[in-house]
C-alpha cells in the first residue's frame, strides 16, 4: 500500500537515494539539494533546503532512511523499507495528470490587456529562455551519454528535449499569430 503521508517530493528524495544505495557514506541534505537541482529542476519543482530536511525528518522517521555514521553533518541512507516503499509508489501509486502551471500563457489569456507588440516581446522572451533552457539540457544529456546504468535519466532528458522543441514550435506559431493581428 502506498503511503499517503508521503508527499511527491518525499518520494523524489528517495528515489535520489536510491541512485548512491551503494554508497555507504549515504548524502548530506545539501548534496541531495545540489543533486535536486541538477536533476529534478527540468521536470519537478527542485525543493528548497528547509523542504529537503523536513522531508528527511518524515522519512526518518517513518524508518524509509537512516542516518548514516558521521563526524560532520547528518548523512542519509534509504533503508530497504524505504526501497520497497518507493518501489510500491513507483509501480501501484496513482501517476495523476500534471497541472500546467505556464505563466506565459496566463498572461497570454489575459493579452486583451495588452498589445500585440508587448505579447510579441514576451513571447520573444520565451523563446530566448526556451533555448538556453534546452542549451542546459542538452549538455545533461550529452554527459550522461549511452551509460546503461543512466539510461533511464538519458529518457527524461530526450522527454525533456523534445518538450523544449515542441514548446519553442508552439509559441512560434503564436508569435507568427500575433504578426498577422491588427
């Protein structure tokens, strides 16, 4: 059964664990923020530090991760109960839909506001960030290369690629769209 205390982000967080099991040092909360950040940032809210440790805290004590001996900060483990917790979120937890939360295109809904020339700018803008955006991605993608052990990593960042040209796709339509209003 799935264990609903848990939030996305606790599971997040395992998963990231679970990437350095073998590891028997285990992770302070600040690495698991830097590799957060490399990682989830393209696909998942990266969680803020206060997040990551209140999130360790839950999971500490539901025993899904132990601390691991240290002199210096606390260092985290997933422990096999925390494996298989993920592994049943993994495999019978509810997906749900994601919910777009697209800033760019709220302000388009609301471009009645504004003028064509102003949304051509933003959209312009958009795209700007799109492409350095996919630039960051790509340079993922191109470390993680064809490792087996990462290939799954590899498919969320062509996912994530292929989402950026789409993306850039739509809102050249849009800006093309825009040039043709009077």
């Amino acid at each position: 059964m799935v264990n609903s205390a848990l939030s996305t982000t606790a599971y997040a967080l395992l998963g990231l664990l679970v990437f350095d099991r073998e590891n028997p040092e285990g992770m302070t909360g600040y690495e698991l923020k830097q590799r957060a950040d490399f990682t989830l940032r393209y696909y998942w809210v990266s969680p803020a530090m206060s997040q990551i440790y209140t999130e360790l805290r839950k999971l500490s004590e539901a025993e899904l991760v132990e601390t691991a001996p240290s002199d210096g900060p606390a260092r985290y483990r997933v422990t096999e109960l925390g494996e298989e917790q993920l592994q049943t979120w993994l495999f019978h937890g509810e997906v749900g839909f994601p919910i777009l939360k697209h800033p760019v295109a709220l302000r388009l809904l609301m471009g009645r506001l504004s003028t064509p020339e102003q949304l051509g700018g933003m959209l312009e803008g958009h795209l700007d960030d799109l492409a350095a955006r996919r630039a960051d991605l790509q340079g993922v993608r191109d470390m993680l290369g064809d490792e087996h052990r990462v290939r799954y990593a590899a498919m969320v960042a062509d996912w994530g690629l292929a989402y950026y040209d789409s993306e850039a796709q739509i809102v050249a339509g849009l800006r093309e769209r825009l040039d043709g209003m009077d």
